[in-house]
C-alpha cells in the first residue's frame, strides 16, 4: 500500500536540501551580513529540531498476541465441530454454529472422502472461514458501537454502525469469496447464514487472504491474523469424554473406530498469531484512537470465538 506521506517525505526532504543549499549560497554570496548568518543558523537549528522529532514521534508499534484453536473432525458423521459443540448449555456461547454446520455440509459432500491425515488441511480452512465470518457478523463496521447485554437466552450484543460512506471501505461476500478460491480454500463455497455478506474497513484499506492468514491493512495499520503451521498437535479421543471431563474432573479416555480400523475423531488444536502492527509514518494520525479500539475489538474478538475455556 503506497502512503502519501512517504512520497510527501521524500519531495519534502529533497526540497529542504535544496532551500538550505540555496540559502547558504546566498548567506556566502553575502558574507558581509551577520544577520544573514544568523538567520541562516536558526533555519538550520529548526531543520535539525524537526528532523529529531520525525524519529523520535514517528515510531512504529508491534504487538502479537498467541492463542489456540480447536476442531474436531468426526468421520463416521463426515462433521467438524469446535469443542462448544459436545458440551451440555454451550449454544449461547457458540457463536461458530452455522458455520460448522455449514462447513460440515460441505465436506461430507466430497468425494473421495477426507481422511485422518487431511485433518490439519480441514483445521487451518475453516480457521480462516471463521476469521471471515467474525468480521462479517460482528465486526461489519471498523468504526462500531457495542453493547453486551444479558438476556433469557444468554449474553447477546446488540451493534451500531458509525461509519460514513467516506470512511468506509466496503468488502463484499463476491471480493471474500473469489480471495479463498485463489488461496485454495476447502470452504471458499460455504453459504453466508448472516445477516449481512459484507464488512467495512477504515478508508484506503485491503484485504489480503492466503492459504494460512487474513491480513486488514490500512494506511495507520496492519492486522495480520495467521495460522501456525504445522499443527500442535492431533489425538484421537471421543471429545463427547473431553467434554463430560469438564464436570466429572478426569477424561475417561476412550478413542472409537470405524470398521477399516481408523479413527472416528480426529482432533486438531494448533496456533494462531495475531500481529497488530501501527505504521511509523502515521504513528501520531489525529484518529489513531480509533484505529486502537478497532485493533482491539478485532483480536479480542476472533480470540474469544475460539476460545475453549471459558
């Protein structure tokens, strides 16, 4: 993304080069004028006085933040499911249904079937299918206001939009959707259950999706949500007992087949990054705030939707 104020660095700074040259040979020219030099003096302390505050105020920030995900791949049922989905009164906090649902359809539709070793494969696409879904359902506007409310059916979030169409990039399902099918996603077809098949980034801003990451970069920052591959780590046992361990306090291990002697479960859990990094040269933007909140609201949010522990 080309910044308007890198080119503004470069002209300003070849401009200033060329005013200070012309000014000390005039300041020569007419050596006989103290006030000249002194005058040229103060233009070049100011100069180096602003060039010092350049590196110091411009400074970029960078920070990540690591946390896992989970799914579960059932191949008697030809399913994938996070972990909310075999615990008993998990619906309210199960904000990933339809799209596991949806993703499930999906995969029990392909032939020849998957197996255990395209577990990590099915694990890292519907990670960024659920990326994409957080961001179309509950952050549809970078500019949001949010209120979680606690009703009879649970914790329930009720969002405004604040953004103007100028300061609004929109993202349609089209542009998603043609994005996963150039990275090769399993799920890049997976029908839209929301409400709304589009998102708004600050002004200027893409979208970038790869095969492992969704990348929002806009001209103040960069937030970078990327799957660590290879995957941490993959087990076999039933998560209807993983699930049940959460009450009786111990896992009654127990790992079901199927007739050919494979594995019914496959369990994947690996890592995600997420790096927000906030550019140099918009380091003291007028609205940085705005952008902090959205950083937050994004990261803290695709990292409570995989939560396992709650």
């Amino acid at each position: 993304m080309h910044d308007p104020i890198k080119y503004a660095l470069w002209v300003g700074g070849i401009g200033l080069l060329a005013a200070l040259g012309c000014a000390l040979y005039i300041v020569w020219s007419n050596a006989g004028s103290r006030n000249l030099a002194l005058g040229l003096g103060a233009l070049v302390g100011a100069c180096v006085i602003f060039l010092l505050q350049l590196m110091f105020e411009l400074q970029s920030v960078t920070t990540t933040t690591d946390f896992p995900i989970e799914f579960t791949m059932d191949y008697k049922n030809k399913s994938v499911r996070s972990p909310k989905a075999f615990r008993q009164n998990s619906y309210v906090s199960y904000r990933n249904v339809f799209t596991e649902q949806n993703a499930s359809t999906i995969l029990a539709t392909i032939d020849p079937p998957r197996t255990k070793d395209d577990a990590p494969a099915i694990t890292r696409d519907l990670a960024i299918i659920s990326i994409i879904s957080f961001l179309t359902d509950e952050q549809f506007d970078w500019k949001l206001n949010a209120i979680n409310y606690r009703t009879s059916m649970g914790q329930m979030t009720l969002s405004e939009p604040l953004s103007k169409p100028a300061e609004c990039t929109a993202v349609s399902g089209d542009t998603i959707r043609l994005k996963l099918k150039a990275a090769g996603n399993l799920f890049a077809d997976l029908p839209h259950p929301g409400m709304r098949n589009s998102f708004c980034l600050p002004p200027h801003s893409t979208i970038d999706i790869t095969v492992n990451a969704v990348v929002l970069r806009s001209l103040v920052c960069e937030i970078a949500i990327a799957i660590r591959e290879p995957f941490s780590s993959m087990t076999t046992i039933d998560p209807h007992s993983v699930a049940a361990a959460v009450q009786k306090g111990y896992i009654d291990a127990q790992s079901p087949t199927l007739p050919d002697g494979s594995p019914q479960y496959v369990t994947v859990v690996t890592g995600v990054r997420a790096t927000v990094n906030f550019f140099s040269l918009r380091a003291q933007a007028r609205n940085l705030s705005e952008y902090q909140n959205w950083a937050t609201r994004v990261v803290d949010g695709i990292k409570s939707r995989f939560a396992t522990v709650q």
